[in-house]
C-alpha cells in the first residue's frame, strides 16, 4: 500500500482546498450536485478529514457538530480508489477521533446504496427514503434513541 496519512485539518488550508476538488470531482461532476448544494455555509465551521497519499487529497469528509450529536457529512473518495479499502480506514479514523473528545453520537444522510458501507460501522438506517440533490438517501445513525 502506498504511503498514506488521515488528517484533520483546518477549513483555510491547502489541504481542504484540496479535499473541496476532491469534492468537485465527485459530487459536481459525478453526480450532477450543483455547486450550490455542495458548498455550503458549513463549510467554514465543519472539522475536515483528509486522507493524503503520495501528496494528494484521495478521500475527505466534513464533520458538523450540533450540541449533543455530530453529522457525518460529504463523505467522498477518489473514483480510482473507492472499494479500495481508504473510505473504510477515513470512516474508522473520524470515527475514532470523534470518540476521543467525547462525541459518540453520530448521524449522517446516506446515499442509498452506500448504506451497507456505513453499516459496518456501525451505522443503523432510520426512517423513510428521501431525495436530496436528485439522489434518493436514508438517514443513519449509530445510537438508538431512547
């Protein structure tokens, strides 16, 4: 496996205009998002995870934090890479650090055929399908409500 690092980093960084091509790429391109959906108001508040190899942003995603729960959100990986096992390894990672300062509740809005993904990581599927952006999502969780 080539060299490989997962980072946080600051949203006015290098590396996170990197993660926001990365994001392009994906969602803009790939999947017909517009520009206005992508990038968001969040953006600037979010906690950003980038995975670097051999110097280039191959996956990313955005943390939001609400006062008791934190929203996973635009999780993306490089076309070349995805099934590759990086998706899993940035997911277990955000996962882990977000444990350490205490934040265990975790959402996320899922594309439907990446809820088997998420479900590794012990992600549950709640409610009803819906569209967001054109695509059809469920949402997830790792906690039962109570």
């Amino acid at each position: 496996m080539p060299s490989e690092i997962i980072l946080r980093v600051p949203f006015f960084s290098d590396l996170a205009n990197l993660a926001m091509t990365l994001r392009r790429e994906v969602f803009v391109v790939e999947q017909n998002v517009p520009d206005s959906e992508e990038y968001d108001i969040h953006d600037p508040t979010g906690d950003h995870y980038v995975v670097v190899r051999e110097g280039c942003v191959v996956a990313t995603t955005r943390v939001l934090r609400y006062e008791e729960e934190s929203r996973l959100s635009r999780f993306a990986v490089r076309r070349s890479l995805r099934g590759s096992g990086v998706g899993g390894r940035l997911c277990d990672f955000v996962m882990k650090d977000l444990a350490a300062q205490g934040r265990t509740k975790v959402f996320l809005h899922a594309q439907v055929d990446k809820i088997g993904f998420y479900a590794k990581y012990g992600f549950k599927p709640y409610g009803e399908e819906y569209l967001e952006c054109d695509i059809l999502h469920r949402n997830m969780r790792n906690w039962e409500p109570a």
